[in-house]
C-alpha cells in the first residue's frame, strides 16, 4: 500500500485531489475498485469514466477536468509510459536463490558466476560462460561455448545451441531455441544436400524473445538481433538475418535467410519476408502483408506482394465493388448481344 502522492511523485505527474488517498493496487477502469489507481490510455476510454469506482486515474493532458470532476487524477504528457513505471511498483519481485542447484549438471569447463541463479534439471555443456544474476530456469539446455550475459532470464524448456551470444538483460522465453542450423540445402540431382551451418547467433542486450520462437545460426559469419528489438510468441528468423536495434517483431512472422532488418522497424502479425531481402530504418508493416523486394526506409506497407499501404487501401475499396462491376458488365453484354442480333435481322 502506498499514497497516492508517492505514486504521482515517481511518475512525475500532476496530482489533482486527496494525495493522501492509499492506493492497494492498480487494474484496468473496468475492473478497478476502491483502493485502486486506474489509467486512461487514450480518450476512447474516456466513455467508462462515469462507472469507474478507482480512486484515482492515471490521465493525459488531453483529457478534459470536467470528465474528472470529484476524481482524484494524476495528470501525465504519456499515459502509457507513466503506466509502465506505475505498474512495477505494484509488481512482485522474485529474488532467486543464487548458486547452482544439486540437480542441475555443469560442465567443470563452464563459467557460471557464484551470483547467477541455475535452477534444477539445466544442462551447461562445456566452455559455456554465465555471467552474473543470470537466471537459467529448469530444463534449459545451454551448449558448449555459450556466453550469457547478466541480468538475462532464461524460463523453462529454452535450448542454446553452441557458440550463441546472449547479451545482459534478454529476456528468453519458454521453448525458444536458439542457434539452431539454417534451413539450407542443394539438390544435386538425386538428393537434397545440407548445407553445413558453421556460423553463430549474436542476441544484443535488453532483447525479449517470446515463448516457442526458433532463431537459427548463420551458415557462415552471424545471425544478429539488435539491441532493444522485441519478438513476439512463435516467430521464426532464418540463417543470416540481421535484425536492427528496437524493432518489432508480432507472432508468427517469418523471416527467410539473408535478410537484413533496419532499426526501429515494426512487423506486424504474419508478415513473410522472402530471402536476401533488405528492409529499411523505420519501416512498418502491416499484419499479413509479404515482403517479396527490398522496402525503403520509413514505408508504410501492406498487402501481399508488398504494397504503399494507401495503395492497398485503395485496391481493397476497388476488390467491395467488383461483384457490383461484374453485374453491370453481364448487363451491357446482354445489351451488347441483343444490338448484335438486331443488326443481324
């Protein structure tokens, strides 16, 4: 339990009414009760107000004193920012307990720092390096030659083939795996050939990768995912890919091999990118659309081969009146036919 003063204080916001009040905890207007602190993300909300029985809400400057009045409110430049940091003081913190379980096996030949926490039932081959407050939960398998960085929590049923670079403060997961071969072979005329996978996964910090996500190594050099970039639940990025710092990238997205992703680019749900394929700074993409040629920086997309979104849009309103279009065609053959056998007579 805090006031509602402290939390105004360390979102930095204005506060308006009782900063007095205590605040238990924090839950959407819908589900808000007495004791507990609200947000108003955007003014389409702005209609379950009148209902809402939180004691106090989270607005932005936009949101007009006289939908507040009698409310106790803290006024912020960004709803869902101050939201962020309101939340984690509500949030429970696990400590884990440090050390190595007796029920895990590490390598005599890894590295695992005394303050990293490893659960029962991991496997850490040899040459792997764990840093420090790293969290490896049960059942994870960790190869040889790893290096995981500090403060990056591994959850359960996670596999790191060899060589991956993991960096400080990812969050992986449960099932992803890592560092897998690349999806590579040639056909030599009665079979198909693998192609060897010698090369590695680099995972820049502050990275999340969502549950049952497949990443592969290079086949030569490195696979890259910036820093910052967020993966969503059941994505797949190929052998070679390149990912720029704090992009997007939403669930069931595939990404071929060889394509190279700009920073801050934002992929939308089943977006495919076809192979050796670059994608600029900026660009975002809209859910399904299938990236087939390389999209300069800044394009807003869509649509399946890739589009301007505006002419996607357009294209979609042409497709609604296509039955109409075709009748009206049936009725000028029809006339068209009658003229004819007219002429005819």
């Amino acid at each position: 339990m805090m006031k509602l003063k402290e939390i105004a204080s360390t979102i930095e916001g204005t506060l308006f009414g009782d900063g007095e009040t205590d605040i238990e905890g924090i839950a959407s207007m819908g589900e808000a009760r007495k004791g507990d602190i609200t947000f108003l993300l955007n003014r389409s909300f702005e209609k379950y107000l009148a209902d809402c029985r939180a004691s106090a809400v989270i607005v932005g400057e936009e949101t007009a004193e006289a939908l507040l009045a009698g409310r106790n409110f803290i006024r912020v430049k960004v709803p869902g920012l101050a939201y962020i940091e309101a939340g984690r003081l509500f949030e429970a913190v696990f400590e884990p307990v440090r050390g190595v379980s007796p029920g895990a096996h590490v390598s005599p030949r890894a590295m695992v720092s005394s303050e990293a926490s490893i659960f029962p039932f991991v496997y850490v081959d040899e040459g792997a390096v764990v840093a420090r407050h790293a969290v490896i939960y049960p059942f994870c398998f960790i190869g040889r030659e790893v290096r995981i960085g500090e403060d990056t929590v591994i959850h359960s049923h996670v596999s790191v083939y060899e060589r991956t670079v993991i960096g400080k403060r990812v969050i992986v997961h449960a099932g992803v795996v890592l560092g897998a071969d690349g999806f590579g072979y040639i056909w030599d005329g009665g079979k198909h050939r693998k192609i060897p996978q010698l090369g590695m996964l680099e995972i820049g910090d502050d990275v999340e990768i969502g549950a049952n996500t497949c990443i592969d190594r290079a086949s030569l050099d490195k696979t890259v995912i910036g820093r910052g970039t967020k993966i969503d639940n059941l994505a797949q990025i190929g052998h070679n890919v390149s990912v720029g710092e704090n992009s997007i990238i939403v669930s069931q997205v595939g990404i071929a091999g060889s394509t190279t992703v700009g920073k801050n680019v934002v992929l939308g749900g089943k977006v495919g990118v076809a192979d050796h394929v670059t994608i600029g700074d900026g660009v975002r993409a809209a859910g399904g659309t299938g990236i087939t040629k390389d999209v300069k920086e800044n394009s807003l997309i869509s649509g399946t081969p890739h589009m301007a979104h505006r002419e996607w849009l357009r294209l979609q309103a042409y497709l609604k009146k296509l039955p109409e279009l075709f009748d009206r065609m049936g009725k000028i053959e029809k006339e068209l036919s009658r003229g004819t056998e007219h002429d005819r007579d």
